[in-house]
C-alpha cells in the first residue's frame, strides 16, 4: 500500500524521507520521492542548515532549500525546516521563506551525552536562554509552524532524554513556545533501546507531540540476510513504539535509499541503513516498517 499510506491508516500524521539538492537530477529516484503513497512528508539533509543559507555573513542563499520547499509543494508534501539551529540560531530563515511550513527543527542536539549543554555558539554567548530565545524568534516568524527541538541518542531513556524533559518542562515554565521534541533515531542493528516506548511517552506527557525525525539503523557491512532480517525487526519495534502513542505523530527516514544515506561517509564500515538498497530496491526492512503500523 506504499509507508504513508500505512502510517495513515494508522492515525499518524505522516511518513516522510529526508532529501538533499545533489539527488534531484536522479530521476528514478525522485520518482520514488515523490510518491505520496511511500512518503507524504520531506526534510531537507542540508539545505537549509545555516552554513547552506548564509555560506558568508550577510550573504544569503536560499536556492537549494526553496527547491526542496518547491518539490514537497508539487507533490503535495508536508515540509520538515532542518534546522534553523545546529548549535546555532539563523531565525532569518524563517523570516525570509515562504510559510508552508509543517514544523520545524528550531534547536538542534543541544546536549551532550550526559545531558549537559553542548558548548555550541549560542550557549556559550547567550546561555541557555538561548534556546527559548531561537523559539520566540521561531514563533514570531512563523505562527503557525510546529516548533521542536531536536536531538539524537534521546531515543531510550537516559540521561540525555531525562535532560530533553527538563529542557521542555523550563520552557513551558517560561512561556516559550515548544511544540515538539524531535527524536532523531540513528540507531544500530540489534542494539535498539528497549525503551524508546516508555521514552516516546514521557515526552509525551509533557503534552507536547514526538516525531521521529531522521531514521536510520546501521550494520556493519557486508551486509548479511541475518542482518537485514534483525533490521527488518528493528524497523518494526521502533515504528511499532511510535505507533502506540498517539501523540508520536510522524516518522521521517533520512533518506530513503542506502544509495544516499549520510552512514557510510560518517561511520567507518557501517552503512546499510535504509529500507530501500542501493538499487531503490525494497529491502526486508520496509516490511519491518509495515508491519510496525
Ligand atoms: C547530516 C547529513 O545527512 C549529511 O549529508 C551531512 O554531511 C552532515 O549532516 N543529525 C542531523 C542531521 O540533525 O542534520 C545530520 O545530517 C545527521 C545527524
């Protein structure tokens, strides 16, 4: 029945995959892409990172993001804004972009493993205001984005997802508006947390919505059919841990196809990571992802 039409079915608001400007001259590719069966969301991977839209100071270049804002228009695809904040805060690209909008990855991977604050830019001249701060400017720019803060290994509990709930709880405290916490999810074959239900909700209790914003599970290659079956397993438990809390609202692979996945450029040996190989075949891992709904 094609990913978004399952998760559909299942109450979620949407199934998407993240994209990058190099992959859209790929046309069976982009057939894939935009096909509002697999996947009725899109994030940009890059394009709209602040080195992306400002490559020097006060010289903007919106072009690539807009192209990907283009295509989710003309497919009739919600659109992910990735990220107005990697350890930084760039609200004029909210300011200065059209409004279609879904939501927002306004403050992304704040903390450390330990749930510290990472020693970003931001946190080191503003504090750690500086989060509330990226989401006032967010809101005023936007009114009617969701706005989330987003982060990886926050998808069990422990004590970087217990400093993502104290995070939320001050800033409702404060009045700053934070609509969502975005769970990442690059996780590994075989090692997925047990937790990541328990987990999903107690960020849901906080009454803000969960997205898992960026899937992905790696192996070590060469991938083997025990591997790709574990995996299809794993894609079912983490889709399955979305799919029991209401408001988990949506999942977003990034990218859909091993052919463009980010994992083998990052992490020495792994890769794999997408239910769809290399060939923009499907791999067992999609059915894991179906039989998760
Ligand atoms: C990655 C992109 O996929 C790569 O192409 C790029 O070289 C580095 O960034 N968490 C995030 C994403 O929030 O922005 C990262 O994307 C992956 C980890």
């Amino acid at each position: 029945a094609g990913l978004a039409v399952v998760a559909k079915s299942a109450g979620k608001l949407y199934f998407g995959s993240a994209t990058d400007n190099p992959e859209l001259s790929d046309a069976p590719y982009i057939a894939i892409l935009s096909d509002t069966k697999e996947f009725n969301q899109i994030t940009p991977g890059n394009s709209m990172k602040w080195d992306a839209t400002e490559p020097s100071r006060g010289t903007f270049r919106f072009t690539n993001g807009d192209a990907i804002a283009d295509l989710a228009k003309k497919n009739g695809q919600l659109l992910r804004g990735h990220t107005c904040s990697r350890h930084i805060v760039a609200p004029s690209l909210i300011t200065t972009r059209d409004r279609s909008v879904d939501s927002w990855d306004v403050v992304n991977e704040p903390f450390n493993e330990d749930g510290t604050w990472r020693t970003s830019v931001f946190y080191n001249t503003i504090g750690p205001e500086y989060v509330a701060v990226a989401l006032r400017a967010a809101r005023a720019a936007d009114p009617n984005a969701k706005l989330y803060v987003n982060d990886y290994n926050i998808d069990g509990t422990g004590a970087k997802s217990t400093a993502m709930v104290n995070l939320v709880k001050s800033l409702q405290a404060q009045g700053a508006p934070i609509d969502g916490v975005g769970i990442q999810g690059h996780l590994i074959v075989g090692q997925v947390p047990t937790t990541i239900q328990a987990n999903i909700e107690q960020f849901a209790a906080l009454g803000v919505e969960v997205a898992i914003t960026e899937l992905d599970i790696r192996m070590t290659l060469p991938a083997t059919d025990a591997l790709l079956q574990q995996q299809k397993r794993d894609y079912q438990t983490v889709i399955a841990a979305c799919n029991a809390v209401p408001k988990c609202v949506g999942v977003t692979i990034w990218d859909y196809t091993d052919k463009y996945s980010w994992v083998p450029s990052v992490f020495d040996g792994q890769g794999a990571a997408l239910p769809w190989d290399a060939n923009l075949n499907k791999k067992p891992a999609y059915d894991g992802i179906v039989a998760g709904f």
